[in-house]
C-alpha cells in the first residue's frame, strides 16, 4: 500500500525518529536501547498495513475487541513480521483473550488479572511479557496504574504466575506534573523491583508531548501515536 496517507505516516515517522535520535544524543544513550511503540489505537487497520510497509514492526492498541477486529485483517505469514503491545486499561474478563495474541502487555494494574493473563499465555504455550503499570497520580485512577508503595508486591505476585515473566515497569506521566519528575520516580520503582527481579529492565514511559523526558530518565520503550498518525478520530 502507497498512498498519500502513506506519505503523511512516513514523514511522522520521520519526524519522530528525529526526536527520539536527538533525545539519545544528548541523554548518552545508544540508539538502539529505545524501542519505538506505534500506538495505532482508534486508527484502522489499513494503518498498520501502511506502517508496515514502511518498517514499522511494533504496534500498540488499546482495547481487546478493537486490536482483535484488526489483527484479523493480517494473515498468518503478515502477523508473524510485527509485535502488538497491549497498553490500554485491561478489564479482567479480557485479559484471558488479551493474553492470546499480546506480545508484551503494559498495562498490569492489579492482582485480579493475574490468572486470567496467566492462564491465556499457557493455553497458547508462551511465557508472556508483562510489565507493571505505575499510577504517579495517586488521583488519575481513570488511567489506572498501581500506587508506587504497591508496585514491588504487584511485582512479586507476576513473578509467581505461570505463564507470566515480570519484563518491567510501565507509566503514563499525570497531566499536572513535570514529566522529567514523574518518569524519575518510574525509575526509582525500577530499580527497587530490579533488586529482587533482575530480569525486569524494561521502563515504558513517553508519548508524543514528553518522549524526550522519558529517554533521559532511561526509558526503554516510547508509545507514541498522535505525533505519527495524527489526532484520533473520535472513539467509536
Ligand atoms: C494513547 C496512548 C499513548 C499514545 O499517546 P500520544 O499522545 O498519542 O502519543 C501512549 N500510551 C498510552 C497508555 C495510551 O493510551
């Protein structure tokens, strides 16, 4: 697919990737420790056919039944060239399903969705990525997230599941608040889960408006859509 829509995704990614080079630049951090996450929510499926095309192969939704219907319009052989990184607010009867096509799931916010995601991981016979999701707010629970106090015990009941492996820690800065101080707090949360977790070294933090904070205060993933794809339509 090669189109105007196209063109209008390939120079956002350009643009981005120019801000995420720049922000490695002057943070002294290699390019290559930063994974760029597409959020493709609320946008068709024809977009992610055009961002594939344009290398893409990391992909972020938000909701179970939209990533779904997308996910159906790739065969087999398209699917297996890209990632999808679940990142949205996961209600517990889904996470089972969630679980069945996620490649690394961001958003874990409690204990109830343990089982579930555990469960759906062993059906499909993986060990399934998880990270656990920081709410810096305290107040912002439409967004959820674990309180930073609870977030190490979060930790410890992930790393116990079968079918789950602890990857690390994931935020979306509170709108009032400096984002250079909220992903600052993220890493503190990293490194005490570290201590008792060292395989959980992945920090995803930064989106559109604050991605450069996010790699200075040593982010390993960035979710951005806005910036690539242009303000979401409204939700359906
Ligand atoms: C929508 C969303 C993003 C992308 O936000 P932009 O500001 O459009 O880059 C990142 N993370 C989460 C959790 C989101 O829901």
């Amino acid at each position: 697919m090669s189109d105007q829509r196209t063109g209008q995704l390939q120079e956002g990614l350009l643009r981005i990737e120019e801000r995420i080079a720049a922000a490695c630049e002057r943070s002294g951090r290699p390019r290559e420790q930063v994974q760029l996450v597409v959020v493709t929510k609320f946008f068709p499926a024809d977009d992610l056919a055009r961002l594939l095309t344009l290398g893409v192969r990391d992909f972020g939704e938000s909701r179970d039944q939209e990533a779904t219907e997308k996910l159906a319009a790739f065969d087999a052989s398209d699917r297996a060239r890209f990632r999808v990184h679940f990142i949205g607010q996961l209600q517990s009867k889904k996470a089972r399903h969630v679980a069945m096509y996620a490649d690394l799931v961001h958003s874990v916010d409690r204990d109830k969705l343990l089982a579930p995601l555990g469960a759906g991981a062993t059906q499909r016979g993986i060990l399934l990525p998880v990270l656990i999701q920081v709410d810096l707010a305290g107040d912002d629970a439409a967004r959820g997230g674990v309180g930073p106090a609870e977030a190490p015990a979060l930790a410890d009941a992930v790393a116990r599941t079968e079918g789950l492996h602890l990857a690390g820690v994931m935020t979306v800065a509170p709108r009032d608040v400096d984002p250079a101080a909220a992903f600052a707090r993220l890493a503190g949360v990293a490194t005490r889960i570290r201590a008792d977790h060292p395989a959980a070294q992945l920090i995803s933090a930064g989106m559109s408006g604050d991605l450069e904070q996010a790699v200075d205060a040593g982010a390993t993933h960035l979710r951005v859509g806005s910036a690539i794809l242009g303000n979401r339509p409204l939700r359906r």
